[in-house]
C-alpha cells in the first residue's frame, strides 16, 4: 500500500471503512510529467518572488529584480493551471513562458565574471523547455484519444469485500440512544400550527 492509504487509515474515525488494497493509479505518465512540471513551476516562482535579489546577483543582471518577480507570478499561475484539469493549457503557457525566458536571458547583459552562471542558466531553461514541449504534447495525445473512448469499471462493484458479503449487513444495526426521538407524551399539535 502506498504512504497515503496508510496515512489515512490512521486518521479515520472507529467504524470508517479501512483501505484494505490499493490498485493500480488513474494517473497516466502525461497526467504524473504535468503534475511534476506544474510544481517545479511553483517551486520556481516562489523562489523567484521571495528571492529576486540573490538570483540577479547570481547571474550578474542587478537591477532586474522586478522583471524576476513578474516572471515568478507568471510561473505559479502556469503551475498551478498544470495541476489543475486543464493541464494542457497548462503547459503550453508554460512553454510560452520558456520562450519569453530565453528570449530575456539572450537580451541580458551580465557583468563579464557572471557570464558562465548566465549561460548555466540559459541550458536549464532549454532542458525544462524540451520537457514542457513534450509534456505539452503528450497531453494533447492523451486527451484527443480519449474524447472517443469511455472507460469500461465493469470489474469494479465499489464494496470492498464483493457485493454478497454486503447484503443484510445493516439488518442488525442499532440506532444509537442520542440519535433515537424522545417519545412525547399526550403531544397534541396546537391549533393553527405549521407542521414543520
């Protein structure tokens, strides 16, 4: 069992069901490289909108600290509509982000004793880019290929020990003494009253 359905076993209530088993997971690998490149994208952007000062100075382009915070704004808004259903649109705004970014870094001008972390920079950009375009298009594959196929849960009955094991289960089910009505003795209802 993964680490979350043992997680959550330890924090039902008494009488919550358990997860006995866990399958195999809905995600696909498109679904699972969307998910981690949305929050990279996030990680990034809060990194650049907490951090604008100590990355310029890293890269030798002081000044541009305002510019590094936009892009950080930028960067968690496309991660964060990579994690959300619309993952393809997702992507490809990230993909266009990494464009504005090599198109920005090849426009800077760093100090000459940083050029080295400016070019570092730069193959970063175009390795995360290359992922963005193929996540982008693994995306828009999976999603044109299912629009005409469904999925079949056929094998799926959703009772965990098999739909006989759960007939008449409930039939010996006590109703606990607070959640039982109190009896009302001689309780007319008065003239004229609403009934709820």
């Amino acid at each position: 069992m993964t680490f979350v359905a043992n997680l959550s076993n330890i924090v039902r209530s008494k009488g919550d069901p358990r997860v006995l088993s866990t399958g195999p997971s809905s995600l696909s690998g498109s679904d699972r490289l969307a998910r981690a490149l949305g929050w990279f994208s996030i990680g990034l952007g809060v990194g650049e909108l907490l951090a604008p000062r100590m990355l310029t100075r890293m890269m030798g382009v002081r000044g541009k600290e305002t510019l590094l915070r936009a892009y950080g704004a930028r960067e968690i808004g496309a991660g964060m509509m990579s994690l959300s259903p619309d993952k393809g649109a997702g992507l490809q705004s990230r993909v266009a982000g990494d464009v504005l970014d090599i198109v920005t870094l090849m426009a800077l001008k760093p100090r000459s004793s940083k050029q080295g972390n400016l070019g570092l920079a730069m193959s970063a950009v175009l390795g995360v880019t290359l992922l963005d375009i193929v996540g982008a298009m693994w995306v828009k594959s999976d999603e044109s290929r299912s629009y005409g196929a469904q999925r079949s849960y056929r094998d799926r009955s959703g009772y965990p020990q098999g739909v006989a094991k759960s007939r008449g289960a409930a039939r010996d089910f006590l109703k606990p003494p607070e959640a039982r009505a109190a009896p009302m003795a001689n309780a007319a209802p008065r003239a004229g009253a609403r009934p709820w």
